[in-house]
C-alpha cells in the first residue's frame, strides 16, 4: 500500500481567480520512502476550489 503526506504547502495566488500550489510531500512504500515536489494549478469558483492535473 502507499501512502502520502504532505508535509509542506503554499498557495500562490495570481490572475483573477488562478492558483499554483507547491508542496513537499513524502511517499511511503513497503520498500521505503521518497519526498518529491508537486506542483499544482487550480483556479477559485464561488463555491470551490478546483484543481488542475500536472503533466
């Protein structure tokens, strides 16, 4: 099984309703674990927060 945290986040605002958000998380496998950067961008709807798959 593998599991994710994350252990830092910082949302980063820009345009009218856009956001990246850059965060160190760590992986935990039966074999080891791994930290790794994500990056990822979203945009604001008046009610939710949305976000964008990194390619």
């Amino acid at each position: 099984m593998v599991e994710f945290k994350t252990l830092k986040s910082k949302e980063i605002k820009f345009g009218k309703n856009s956001f990246i958000e850059i965060s160190k998380r760590r992986v935990i496998t039966p074999v080891g674990e791994n930290d790794f950067i994500a990056i990822s961008r979203g945009y604001y709807l008046p009610v939710e927060i949305i976000y964008c798959t990194s390619k």
